[in-house]
C-alpha cells in the first residue's frame, strides 16, 4: 500500500474511532438520564408529623417535617425542614433541628445544614450542640460529626472539628479542639 492510501485508511479509522467514542458517550448519558428518572420516591407526605415507639410502648422518637420522601427500594427517607424530638428514658427530650434530613431503615439519621440538637432540660451543662453535619442513631443515642460543632451552655463554648457522644450519658468526646470560651 502505498502512503496515500495508508492516509485515508488511516483518515477513515481516526473518523470510526471518534463516531464510536461520540456514540458510547452519548448511550452513557442516556443510561444516565434513565437512572436518574427511575430513582423516584415510593411516596411523598406533605406537613408530616410522626411518633414512632419502641419495642415496650414508650414514645422513642417524633418527627415533623415540611415534606418527606420514601424511597423504598433504597431503605431511606429524605426529610425537608425536619424537627426530631428525641425522648430519653430518664430525663428530658432533645430537639432536633435541620434543613435536611435522611432517616436509614437501621433507624440512624443523617442531618445537614444548620443542624441544632437543643437540650430540653434547663439544668443540664450542655444545652445545645450545633454543626452542619452530624449522624444521630436513634436506637441508641448515639451521635458523631467530622464536621465543626460549637457545644453551648449557660457559661460556655466549645468550638471544634468532630464529636462523638451520647444524648443519654451526655458523654463526648471532640475530636480536634479548636476554642473553648467561659464566661459568667
């Protein structure tokens, strides 16, 4: 073969290379486009209030919220605006605030944005616990955050990167120190 030939055989295999690479993308986004629609929510609840009891009839936790989605298939629940009141066995309830709530079949929830967990019992030393992130597992009380978290009560503020604790104990652990301010 001579080089004009080898050219265009060469031209003609760059063009077929191109068409199938414009062709497979294309099909990837329309596989895209086909997942994304199929991920609909089992239902919707507008005004949603919720309680839910454990297994020996005590109110364990409730549940307002804007709006909620079911996804079934997937084992979660998306909560607009949600407000959780979380009841403890021997002391007073805690309030749980955010924009955006997931709810895990395994009963732990994952709060986002302007995330305030407020103490109701006015005697406690930690009165409210605020970040942007945190995980709470409702069965055991159970919360964790790798984001910052200001801990507030009536003399005091701890600012700092992660928390783990518990509501029930209100035992926790921050994980990177980074200011604690007393006052009177």
């Amino acid at each position: 073969m001579n080089r004009i030939g080898l050219s265009i055989a060469l031209l003609f295999s760059a063009v077929f290379g191109l068409y199938l690479v414009i062709l497979f993308n294309a099909e990837d986004q329309k596989q895209a486009v086909i997942d994304e629609q199929s991920i609909k929510p089992t239902y919707r609840a507008v005004n949603l209030n919720s309680k839910l009891y454990d297994d020996n009839g005590r109110l364990s936790h409730q549940v307002e919220a804007q709006s909620m989605e079911h996804f079934q298939p997937l084992g979660f629940m998306v909560f607009e605006y949600p407000l959780y009141t979380v009841y403890l066995e021997e002391s007073a309830p805690w309030k749980v605030t955010a924009e955006e709530g997931t709810l895990y079949e395994n009963n732990r929830i994952q709060l986002e944005r302007n995330v305030k967990i407020v103490n109701m019992n006015n005697a406690d030393y930690v009165q409210q616990i605020s970040t942007d992130y945190i995980e709470i597992n409702l069965n055991d009380k159970t919360l964790t955050s790798d984001s910052v978290v200001v801990i507030s009560g009536d003399s005091f503020n701890v600012q700092s990167i992660g928390i783990t604790g518990n509501l029930t104990t209100q035992q926790y652990k921050l994980t990177e120190n980074v200011q604690t301010t007393f006052f009177n």
